[in-house]
C-alpha cells in the first residue's frame, strides 16, 4: 500500500509557501531564447492542469493552484538560477514544473530547489545525467531519457540503410549526452560516425561547422539541436549541398523549423518523445476544448508535471513542499485507480477520501523513481512539409 507522507512544518515555513486558499506553483521555462516557440505551449498545458485542479473545487478544502511564470532562458544557467529563487524566495511557490532544457534544468536543481526543498518536474529536460543524478527527492521529470532516445535514433538510422554519418550537437548537456548515447548505440550496430563537431546556439554563419562535417563525409548528418542554431546547420548543410538526407532528435521539432527551414527539411527523419492511447486522446480532447494547443511538443509532458505536483499536495493533505516531494512517486505511479486527463477532480475526491490512485496522464506516466520515467518515442517524417508519424517506438 502506498503511504502519505506528510510535510515538515519547518521547512513548509522556511520555502514561504501560500495560504491555504491561494497555492502557487512555479512555470519555469524558455519563454526566450532557442525553444521560446514551443515554450507557449508548453506553459499553457501546464497551466490547463492547474486550472482543472482550481476549478474542481476539491483541491485541500477549496485551495486554488495560482501558476507564477519565470524565464529559464533554456540555455543561460545563470539566469534561470535567479529565476528559480525569486520564485522561491518572492513569490513564495511550493513546486514547480520546469525547467525545461537539461543544462539550465541541473543547475537550477543542484544550485537552488534541492537547498531550498522544492521539488521539481521537469517535461522536457531529457539528458541521461538526471537518472543517476542525487537530487534528495527533489527532481522527477515526465519524459523518458536521451539514453533511450540514442538507442531509437541509432536504429532507425541504421534500419533506412545510413551506416556512416556525421555527427553535430549543440554544445551543452543534452546536446553531448544525446550524442554520446546515439554514438555509443549506433557504433554498437555497426555504423561509423566520420566525425562529431558540437555547435553553439545563436550563431549568425555555420558554414565552418557544416564545412568540416563535409569533409569528414557520411551518407547523412545526425542533428541534435534546437531549431535555431540546429536549423541553421541543417539549412546551410542542404544549400551548400553538403548532405541530402538528415535525421535529428526531439529538440529540433517545431513549427518553426519548418518555417524557417523550407524545402531543406523535406524528407528529414527525426524521433521525440510522444504518447498515444486513451490518455493521449483525452487530453487533447481536454486541451482542445480550453483552447489550448495540444499536438505541439512536451505539451502532454507539461499537463502532467502539473497534474502530479497538485495530485501529490493532496495526498499529503497539505501544499507543502516536503509533502508534494514525498507523495509523488505515490500519486504517478500503481497501485490505484487509473486518472486521465480531465479526470483530476475524480483523483482529488478519492485521494480526500483516503484512497490510492495512479495517475496515468496524457502520456501513460510511469516514474521509475526520482529522476526517470519511462515512455514512448515517435518517428516521424518531414512530408510535404508536415511532420508526419512513421510509428512509435
């Protein structure tokens, strides 16, 4: 049976946490910078969560989630540090969903929630490192990890025939760690990588980049970046007729990578993390109609960080930081009833009551303790300037 575990009142007190009546929680995400286009989405679904908490009028007795936003950057760890503590230390959160990419993610975690004791689910923060990262309980996160994401994409690439590539990465933790499980699986298989040449975000020219890519040679370039500088490699690659076929990772997808991309694009193969089934239709029924955009990236991850931290608060009997830390493997995870997107009230009853639930969400959650989670990844193809699904891995 699972166990609620209540909050220390101390340290309730020293995280500043609200009233009873007004319960805030942190949405700490790139609103600038390399992802800020699938960023607005992401805020967006988190809050719909937090929203349908509010509005059950279950939640601790009549208590509201009020979301408070701040700017993780994505790529400025310094800046996504000040971010976290004034949420903490001025705005008085108990939780947050965030952040967002791996790098600002760790060191919001290392260097203010685990000496603060808030806890934190990251939806998108997806570098390896955070399996075996000691976080005392403060990190989970709701999409799975670039260790598996290295295997898929290693595969599907050797699978379409590409046993010889070039290989480039954004230079910073999810960058390297993807790439060095993509390297270690798709050696593994057999494939040779001709070269590795990390590239920076922001950068006006790419040309030196993608000229020693192209001279090491390879039958395709793996990408795994953002839209921006990833983009911009993938488009001067395709003008300067360096590679005809690309295959990229999760951070690269979004609508603005068509957008800025163009025909360069057309028949790119990339993978990301992506749910299907009854969790998956319902929250996009849910997010559909509050007017919230569901088929984006992480959006489904998002709902659910959101969902679980007041889940957990309820389970503890009380917002609390220690609370919500303590409760959250308990709420996301079997044994209980199964909760779906747009169910959260049903959850919030049954928790009250003294019940178990297990939050299944909008993308089958299953928490393999602080710092993973398990999931399903999505192949796609780029045509006729669509990403379309090939399958689910």
């Amino acid at each position: 049976m699972k166990k609620l575990l209540l909050a220390s009142t101390a340290l309730a007190l020293s995280a500043g946490i609200a009233t009873a009546q007004e319960v805030k929680m942190g949405v700490l995400l790139g609103y600038t910078g390399p992802i800020e286009d699938i960023t607005p989405y992401m805020a967006d679904s988190a809050e719909l969560a937090m929203s349908e908490i509010s509005d059950s009028g279950m939640f601790l007795g009549g208590a509201t989630i009020t979301p408070v936003r701040a700017d993780s950057t994505c790529v400025d760890s310094s800046a996504a540090q000040a971010a976290a503590e004034r949420l903490i230390s001025s705005d008085g959160i108990v939780a947050m969903v965030g952040a967002d990419c791996s790098g600002v993610t760790m060191a919001v975690l290392q260097n203010v929630a685990m000496s603060a004791g808030v806890p934190m689910i990251s939806p998108s923060a997806t570098s390896p490192a955070f399996t075996t990262t000691e976080s005392n309980g403060m990190f989970f996160r709701t999409a799975p990890s670039d260790a598996r994401q290295g295997v898929i994409l290693a595969d599907i690439v050797m699978e379409r025939g590409f046993d010889t590539v070039a290989l480039t990465h954004t230079n910073n933790d999810y960058g390297s760690g993807f790439a060095t499980a993509f390297a270690e699986a798709y050696t593994a298989a057999g494939g040779t990588i001709t070269t590795t040449v990390p590239h920076e975000e922001a950068k006006g020219d790419y040309s030196a980049e993608v000229g020693t890519l192209a001279a090491a040679g390879g039958d395709a370039l793996i990408i795994l970046g953002y839209t921006d500088g990833g983009g911009s490699v993938l488009r001067t690659a395709y003008e300067l007729g360096a590679f005809d076929q690309f295959f990229m990772g999760d951070g690269m997808y979004g609508d603005a990578l068509i957008a800025n991309t163009g025909e360069a694009l057309e028949g790119t193969v990339g993978t990301i993390p992506w749910a299907q089934g009854d969790g998956a239709d319902a929250f996009t029924a849910v997010a559909e109609a509050a007017g919230v955009r569901a088929d984006s990236s992480y959006t489904r991850e998002s709902y659910d960080a959101a969902a679980i931290l007041a889940l957990a608060a309820q389970a503890a009997g009380e917002a609390t930081p220690a609370g919500i830390a303590a409760n959250v493997l308990n709420v996301a995870n079997a044994p209980g009833e199964p909760i779906l997107p747009g169910e959260l009230a049903k959850g919030l009853e049954i928790l009250a009551n003294g019940g178990e639930i297990d939050y299944v969400g909008a993308t089958n959650v299953e928490l393999v303790g602080p710092g993973e989670a398990a999931g399903s990844f999505r192949e796609y193809i780029v045509d006729g300037g669509e990403y379309t699904t090939v399958k689910f891995h």
